[in-house]
C-alpha cells in the first residue's frame, strides 16, 4: 500500500457495503490497519447489519440506517473505547455487514437410499430431495457461532452443514412416521412442517431463521417402481380368470388364427373348455350367457338396441320385431349390415318361412 493510500484508508469517513455477488451472507469491510474515523458515516442499507468487533470481542450491532459513528450510538464500543472520558481520534474496530434477505431455492436431497421399514413392502429405500430458505435472524450469534475472523462467508461455506442437519432429521421424522409408502406424497405439506419444526431450533442455535423448507419428491428404487408398475397393471386387469375369458371372446370374434396371436394355446384350451361347458348348458336347459358369448344389435328408429344373444334375437325374429332389412351389429363386425347379410340370423328367417308346396 502506498503512502497516500495509507493515510486516506486511516482517515476515510464513509462506510458501507453493495452486496455485488448474491450469495454473500456476511462481509467484513476492509480497512488499513482497521483504523476508523471517529464521526465517520456508516450507511447500513434495507436487510443488512452492521456488526462491530473490537480486538475479537463483538460490541454494537446497528440495523438500517444512516449513523455518524460517535459516543451516542456506539455505547459498547465508548465503554471499551473509554470514550467517556473524551476521545475524538481515529479508533480501531472491525465492521461486519450482515445480509439479512432471504436466500431462497437452496437444495437439499439424500446422497444414499434411506431404509426404513414399510407394512405393505417391507424394508424399502427411498430418496428424497427439495428446497429450503435460509435468513439471519441474530446477527451477533451467527458471527459468534459460524463466522468468526472469516473476512467474506457465503452460503456455500455453510450449506453443506445445513444439508446434513436437514437429511438426518428427515430420515428421523420419515422412519418414525409410519406413513405407508404408497402414501407419502400426499403428505410431502405435513412431514415438511415436521422437519421445519424439528430443525428450526437448530438452525436458531446458529443464529439462523428457516422460513420455509419444501418436500418436492420422495422416491423409490427403479425396481421398486417397476414391481409398483406391475401390481397397478393387476389391479387395472381385476380377476384374472375373467381377464382370460375377454381375451379368449376377442380372438373367437376376429376369427382365423387370433387366437394363438393373441392369447397363445393356453388361452385355446380354456376357450375349448368354455365352449364345451356352454354346450352342455344349453342341452341341461341351464343355459346362461359365457362372457365371451357373441353379442347383437339391431337398429330402431336410428338407434341400437342391445345387447341381445343368438337366442333373443330368435324369439324377435319370431315376433318380426327383426326383419331382413333390419340393420344389425355383432361382436366382430366392422360395420352394420342388413340382417339377412348375417349367416346365423339369415338361418332364422329360413326356419320361418314354409317350403313350397308344390
């Protein structure tokens, strides 16, 4: 440092601080030899404070606002100044500036699986993630507790910590929760309420305020999900062997060989086996419609009129309540076709009509 440089740094008047960088939580404002004017301007702006240290011990702490730094609004400082007494010279003490907005969007999230015990699943791993808020609610506590002789403290340099006290009161609150996994996160609002009252008196002990802290995920291993994935699939298929008859019904009515397409032998023996026991119902007079049964409708006044089996068409056939110019629709067909156009109602009307008599 200069000569000139070292007398205006011993006697410049003007004190204050631009945070430039956004992520500064405290600065300590550089002097030559620590050497401020006594009656120098101190200017603290809207969320910072102004903290003053004399040889490692913290004296006054000043909020927003312009000061002219004297025996009226330095009263620790007079006292161990000895001010009192009359003393108008340039004195040495530091100054830290506090910025005390809000930092918001920090992240947070698991680095390994947590494990806890489910009653659906079992042992499960889960991850976790989302966001927190930090601000400086005690100036004077955060220097003393985080900060110390650090000249320039970002978020960076305490993030890390907050992260970890975070992860472990979560996992503490998630595994004594009890909350089935299924249902976590229709209660994300819940636990993070838990977790900011559980942390927030740790995070005060630092001198530090939580305003907000965000669940935005809680997760399961890949496997898991596949497994989850699969079981929904069930669930959306119901009973199984009735999953097995709509299959089978659909390859009977698409004809040709969709039935080992579709279904494979298997599902060929059991419709084999469903047919057989329609037959012998139909013969026993016993006869109740399979789930695969082929189904009809028939058009009425520019609307279908159905479903109806082979059987119930007879009897309207019969009472001409069907004719063959009736448009009619079966399982399988493409598109409505005059009912002599289909082969087993075409048969009907030909068991009505007598033969000739000559």
């Amino acid at each position: 440092m200069g000569f000139w440089d070292k007398i205006f740094g011993e006697f410049i008047d003007v004190i204050d601080w631009l945070d430039e960088s956004n992520d500064t939580l405290v600065y300590r404002f550089e002097r030559y030899n620590n050497e401020i004017k006594y009656g120098a301007k101190l200017t603290v702006r809207q969320a910072q404070a102004a903290v003053f240290v004399n040889e490692g011990e913290i004296a006054d702490v000043l909020g927003p606002g312009i000061y002219e730094l004297d025996t009226h609004n330095l009263p620790l400082l007079t006292t161990l100044q000895h001010w009192d007494h009359g003393f108008n010279s340039p004195f040495k003490a530091e100054v830290y500036f506090c910025n005390l907005r809000r930092f918001t969007d920090l992240k947070w999230g698991t680095k390994n699986p947590i494990i806890l015990r489910d009653k659906e699943f079992g042992a499960v791993r889960l991850r976790a993630f989302g966001t927190y808020e930090i601000r400086i609610d005690d100036p004077k506590k955060f220097i003393e507790e985080i900060v110390g002789t650090n000249g320039h403290f970002s978020v960076d340099d305490i993030s890390r910590q907050l992260r970890n006290i975070i992860i472990s009161r979560f996992t503490d609150i998630v595994a004594s929760s009890n909350i089935p996994v299924l249902d976590l996160a229709a209660n994300y609002d819940q636990l993070g309420e838990f977790v900011t009252a559980k942390i927030s008196k740790e995070f005060a002990d630092y001198g530090l305020e939580l305003p907000r802290f965000l669940i935005e995920n809680i997760s399961v291993p890949p496997m898991v999900e596949e497994a989850l994935d699969k079981r929904t699939s069930m669930g959306m298929i119901g009973d199984l062997s009735k999953y097995l008859d709509y299959q089978t019904a659909e390859s009977l009515t698409k004809g040709g060989g969709g039935v080992s397409d579709v279904v494979g032998m298997g599902v060929g023996f059991a419709m084999a086996d469903k047919l057989s026991k329609s037959f012998d119902k139909k013969e026993n007079n016993s006869y109740k419609p399979e789930p695969f049964e082929k189904m009809y409708y028939f058009a009425k006044d520019q609307q279908p009129q159905g479903p109806f089996n082979i059987d119930e068409i007879e009897d309207m056939v019969k009472k001409h309540d069907i004719e063959a110019d009736t448009l009619m629709w079966a399982t399988g067909m493409e598109k409505w076709q005059k009912a002599s156009q289909l082969e087993e109602v075409e048969t009907l009307f030909n068991m009505l009509t007598p033969p000739p008599l000559h």
